[in-house]
C-alpha cells in the first residue's frame, strides 16, 4: 500500500495536469483510506510504515518527511497530522509549499541551510538517482549551489535567498505548484493518459501509414479472391471440403509470400529504387508477421475442416477416422496417399515456429530458441511440396530467388578470412568488436550484417547494426550488447585469459602474418585489447535508415543500445557537414554552405539518446564529444546537429527530492561548460522526455519535412509514432 498511487493524467502531447480540487479531495479520501489499513488499532504509523508505504529508495528524504509530518514529535504520525500536512501541500500557496521544501534541506531545524547539510542532501538525491560522482564533484555541485544562493556571503542559506535562488529556475517554481499526489508519488508511476479518440481512427494516422493499410487491403482482397475461388471450383465436395480447399489455396500464396518478405538482398536494391514510395518495404518485418499468423490461421482452419470431412467420409467408406488422419490407406494425397500425414506434421511444426517466434521468447535471452525452431522452414517448404500438388507452382520463382540470395550471402561472407582484429568490453556488458573490412564492402549509415563468429557457436549467424561510418575505410565496428545466451557467450569468451583470446600483432599487421600468430597477450587496459578471431559477415542489408539523407529536418531517437544505427548515421553526417563546410583564409571564420551536396538535404540533425543509467553514456561518448566539437563554433541559423541525452533513472524535475540537485548540475554545467554525468557540453536531462513539447519544439523551427527514425524496445515505439502521428511527422523504425 502506497501513498501516492492516485492516477494523475496526462493530455495527449504529455503535459501535466494540476489536479483539481475534486480530484484532490478523493485523493485525500483515497489516502485516508491507505493510511487506515495500515495503521492498525492504534492508529498511528511509525517511521518503517511510513518510509514502505512511501517507496522512497532513500531513507534520507522518507525520515525528513516524516519528521515534518511528525508535528508533535511522538515518533508516529497519526491521520491528523498526515492530513494537515497534506492540506498544506495541497492547498497551500506557493510560499507554503517552498517553506516545506526549506524545511526539508535544513537537517538540524537550525532556520538556514549550511553547506555541510546541503551536501548530504545533494549526496542523498544522487543515490536516490543512481548517479555515481567522485567526492570532488559533489563538493563542486555543492558549492556552485550554495555560492549561487548564499547572496550575502554569511555562510548560511536562509529561506528568503532560497527563494530568491529558485526564482531563476521558473520550471522548478512551475513544479512547485502541483499537488500533494505528485510530491509523494513512488517513483516509477505509471502515468495515465487522458481520454482521445484512438489513433487508429484519426485522419493523420491514415495519412502516415497509407502505404501499408493499401497494401494491407490489397493482400486481404487476395486473400478473399484466392479463397472464394478455390471454393467454387471445389463446390461438388461439400461445405467442409470447400472451406478446406479455400484456406489450402490461400496457404499456397501465404507460404511462399513470407519468404518473398525476407528477400534481404532485393529488398535492400529496391530501396534504392521508386519502389519505395509505393510499397511499405520498411515495415517488410511486420508484415512477415502477419503473414505468419495469416499462415498459422488458414492452416488451423484448414486442418479442421478436413478433420470434419474426414468425419463425414469416415461414416459412409471402409476407412475409420483414424485411419484418414493417421495412415496413407484411403489414398488421400498425390505422394502415396501422404496428405493426411504431411499435414498433421505441418500444423505442428507451423504452430511451434510461431510460438518459438513471439516476442516472449526473442526478448527473454533465448533469442537461440526463435534461431533454430525458424530454421525449419526448410522442412515446412519440402513437406508442402508434398503435401500440396501445386505447391511447387507458386514456389518455384521465388524459391530459386530465394535460394541464389543464400548462396551468393555464403559466397560473399566467405569470400577472404574476416578477423576481429580489436575488442573493448563496454560498461553493461557491451561488447564492442572491431573488424578489418573487406576490400569490397560497401554500405550505407544504418545497414546491419549477420556475424558468425566459429569460435562462438559454429553455424549461428546473428544480426547487428554496424556502427562505424561508411566513410570509415578500413574497419567495421560492431556494438553487441549481452541479452541472450550467444551475446553472452561473446562477452565471456572475449573476459577468458588472454592467451586464448588474442595476438601480439598490432592493427597495421597484415592478415596474413596474422594467421600463424601463437595466441598471446596483446592488452592496452583491462577491457581494450587486440585480437586476432576469425569471423565471417553477410551482408550489408538496408534499413528504414535509408531514407534519412533524402530528409529535411532529421530527429534520431535511440533507447539504450540502440543507438548504434546512429552511431554510424552521425558520424556519416559530420562527414558529409565537414564538406560543406568552408573557412575564411584570413579571420578562420566558419560557415556552412547553403548549397547541399547531391547525397544530403538534411538542414538540421536532432539527436535523442535515452538510457537507463550512467554508465550507458560511456558507450559513444567519446564519439559524441567528437561531434560537439566538429560543430564548436555556432552557425548563423543555429546548431546544424543538437543533441539531447536523458537518464530515466534519475528523479525527474517535478519531482520534489531533486530539485536541488538539478538546479546545482545546470549550475555547475553553465561554469565549467561541461555536462557532470556524461562530460559532454549537452546537459544530461533527468526522467523521460515529454515527447508533446519535444516535437513541439521541433515543429516550431520548421526546418523543413521531419522524418523520426527510432531504434530500441517496441512500448516506446508506439507511444513515439503515435506523437508522429499528431504532429504530422514520418516515422521509421528499426527493424531487422
């Protein structure tokens, strides 16, 4: 039971709400009711209660509340007390609410706040934030706070001067009026969103996904003509015979039209072609998808409708049921009777390919599960062939496609001997690998390859966004995060002794002479070494990513490790931004040219990376200090790429408890012109953006048409296209 659990709302862009005074007096009678169930017969809750049915990770902040809720000093806090304070906080004025605040940072009820006590407050909302800092720079926020604030120099902070002090942070005095529920709230609340028409119904949702609802509508109209058709040419066998043959027809087209859909190859060339704005190529995944349960549907209706034809002829013919389901005796079938046979094989197998393949399983760490189960459509195709007497008539082209694309990926990934020549062991088990790349390998910003490295697991091949630039001419990078058995298998096997991992040999070492290294030591710190492992890559393969140099105004979203499309994309960019960019010979003046290169429309990159944690920035930041610095100088139309990083773990600032801490970060990232969690000149922002005033904010600069690309977890997804669809924005997502 917690306090604070009464759902505040949201508007459809994400903007809070100030509760009203009806919703305020039911969370009052809803608190009310709380505190009852717990306090038990005497009616009162001692601080163990309290700090439980807060949710406060501190204990620092749940003890200050408590001892101001305690207004007679008993060590318990009865329902008198708790709801006087909470009318305050409720319904107090602005000047009430600052003083609780006060009251929380002055430790020792002295009447002013010292730096001693502002330091434990400041190293208590760091916990609280799961941000990590040396102790000298916690002094540093410390005192940048405090000098800011203490205006008369007396050594003490009073009430008046941190008035004075918030008054230039007017977002921390806006959060200063919400209510009670969202000063107590745990962290983590889910928030709920306010009633809207569904986004399915809106006309900016027909507008953005009109490619892939015609295709949808023509699929399905295929689907109907196939079905219907099929019906009538077998009218003379009965309902169930009808229905069964109208679902095997549609079956034909539906299995081989999801292989048509993993044609990686030709969908890569045709995303280079008109096609693309004709067909929904990017979404080629989800509608495999679909298709697949498509499949699994018409079969299942398929498999009973023959069961109950079976029943009907079982009735007036020699053979029993079982024999028509479990024998070749009735004849039924054009491979020696086989179809009853094939077909129960084929349900089954059918149905286990789908479940092996949800997304329980791919995103639970047996991703190797999915890998395996989906090899078996080999066996599904041979088995339709012999099932079904026409199958082979719709298979034929596309499977000969199908079957050069893979012998032209085996030609190429083995085509000369790849080697991972570099490793870095990242911070939350990242796995960075650098591979000498092919003479012939040529890729765009955002394409991914499928790795197979021997030494893992011999006949795995797994997907990974390349991260380094096309630009990049000698090497491949790849950030592999560990989340299943075969990434962790390669953090592992890249943490063994180094005499089984790597060579003496340094990058500039030919191949050749690397292949009859022994195996020994070649380290540069304990995470960062050479190496010399074979592996193979098939590839490169396209993305929605394609699309975005064909762009006006570019906004990259990447969530945890997703980011490493974008790693290549930016990099990419800056390239192509440095080319165009001229100096003057005489003052070292910088602008960017007006006339954009034939490869590039883009006029303005905003880059959003979110993560969890702290040490997720250190991923790319040595990357994204690069490119703060390519653009240092500020262009007469504003930054070309503007980069914003968020860390959820950290109180957000509406949250009471980081209020100073926030305000003594800004503070100190304004001195030392450089952001305290990830070093950057970019600020780190604390909590979840507000994707409503983020796009509001991109609208206004009309850049130009904005295309959204988006790599990381599916739930973000949706809320993130759905905005898109408010506004007016193209959205991509990555998929592969």
């Amino acid at each position: 039971l917690a306090i604070g659990y009464w759902p505040y709302t949201t508007n459809p862009q994400g903007a809070l709400f100030t509760m009203s005074l009806d919703e305020d007096a039911r969370w009052l009678e809803w608190v009310t009711k709380q505190f009852e169930s717990i306090a038990g017969e005497d009616k009162e809750i001692d601080l163990e209660e309290f700090k439980t049915a807060l949710k406060v990770k501190e204990s620092f902040f749940a003890e200050r509340f408590f001892a101001l809720f305690d207004s007679d000093g008993s060590k318990t806090i009865s329902l008198d007390e708790l709801l006087e304070a909470l009318d305050l906080l409720i319904h107090g004025s602005e000047t009430d609410k600052l003083r609780f605040l006060f009251q929380v940072y002055d430790v020792d009820g002295s009447g002013s706040i010292d730096p001693d006590e502002l330091r434990t407050v400041l190293k208590s909302c760091l916990r609280e934030s799961a941000i990590s800092l040396p102790e000298e720079k916690l002094d540093d926020l410390t005192l940048a706070l405090f000098e800011s604030a203490d205006k008369d120099n007396s050594g003490s902070i009073t009430f008046e001067e941190l008035k004075a002090e918030l008054e230039n942070f007017p977002e921390v005095m806006e959060n200063l009026t919400i209510s009670a529920a969202n000063w107590l709230k745990p962290p983590g609340l889910e928030q709920k969103k306010g009633r809207h028409t569904p986004r399915y119904l809106t006309p900016a949702y027909w507008h953005n996904n009109s490619r892939k609802l015609l295709f949808l509508c023509a699929y399905t109209c295929l689907n109907l003509l196939l079905f219907i058709t099929a019906m009538l040419k077998n009218a003379e066998g009965g309902f169930w015979y009808m229905v069964a043959k109208g679902c095997g027809q549609c079956l034909n087209f539906n299995c081989t039209f999801v292989m048509v859909l993993m044609l990686r190859r030709c969908l890569t060339w045709l995303r280079a072609t008109w096609v693309v704005r004709v067909l929904p190529l990017d979404q080629n995944i989800l509608l495999h998808q679909m298709v697949g349960y498509a499949i699994v549907t018409f079969s299942t209706v398929h498999t009973t409708a023959h069961f109950m034809n079976f029943v009907h002829l079982s009735q007036n013919s020699s053979y029993s049921l079982w024999e028509h389901l479990f024998t070749t005796r009735p004849g039924i079938g054009w491979v020696q009777g086989s179809a009853s046979l094939t077909g129960m094989v084929l349900q089954i197998m059918i149905c286990l390919m789908v479940v092996c393949s949800s997304t329980f399983v791919r995103r639970s760490g047996h991703f190797e599960v999915f890998y395996w189960s989906h090899l078996s459509y080999v066996w599904v195709w041979a088995l339709l062939v012999v099932h079904c007497a026409n199958f082979w008539k719709w298979f034929v082209v596309p499977g000969v496609i199908f079957l050069l694309e893979k012998l032209v990926g085996v030609a190429v990934s083995h085509m000369g001997g790849l080697y991972i020549v570099e490793v870095n062991l990242l911070p939350s088990k990242v796995t960075h690998l650098v591979i000498k790349r092919p003479q012939f390998f040529h890729f765009k910003p955002g394409d991914y390859v499928y790795i197979n490295i021997p030494d893992i697991a011999k006949y795995e091949w797994h997907p990974f966004t390349i991260s380094s630039a096309p630009e990049q001419p000698d090497t491949l990078w790849l950030h592999i995060r560990s989340m299943g058995q075969w990434t962790n298998r390669l953090y592992e096997y890249f943490r063994q002794p180094d005499s089984q991992v790597v060579s003496t040999k340094r990058l500039s070492a030919s191949l050749k002479d690397r292949r009859h290294q022994r195996r020994t030591t070649a380290k540069l710190s304990e995470n960062h070494r050479f190496c010399n492992v074979k592996c193979f890559v098939d590839g490169p393969y396209g993305t929605p990513t394609r699309q975005i140099f064909a762009s006006e105004h570019a906004v990259l979203i990447g969530a945890g490790i997703g980011i490493t499309p974008f790693a290549s994309i930016l990099q990419s960019i800056m390239y192509h931004y440095r080319m165009r960019k001229q100096n003057c010979p005489n003052c070292s003046y910088s602008w960017c040219e007006n006339i954009k290169d034939s490869e590039m429309k883009l006029r303005k990159v905003d880059f959003i990376w979110i993560n969890r944690d702290q040490k997720s920035f250190e991923w790319f930041v040595s990357l994204l200090t690069k490119l703060e610095m390519d653009q240092a100088d500020e262009e007469p139309e504003g930054r070309f790429l503007e980069m914003h990083m968020y860390m959820t773990s950290a109180l957000s600032k509406n949250d009471m408890k980081a209020i100073g801490l926030q305000m003594a970060l800004d503070l100190l990232a304004k001195k030392e012109k450089r952001d305290s969690i990830t070093g950057l000149r970019t600020r780190t922002q604390p909590g979840r953006p507000e994707w409503g005033k983020v796009f509001q904010k991109v609208a206004e600069e009309k850049k130009g048409k904005v295309h959204v690309f988006y790599c990381g977890a599916p739930a973000l997804a949706k809320l993130i296209k759905a905005q898109c669809e408010h506004f007016g924005f193209n959205f991509y997502k990555e998929n592969f």
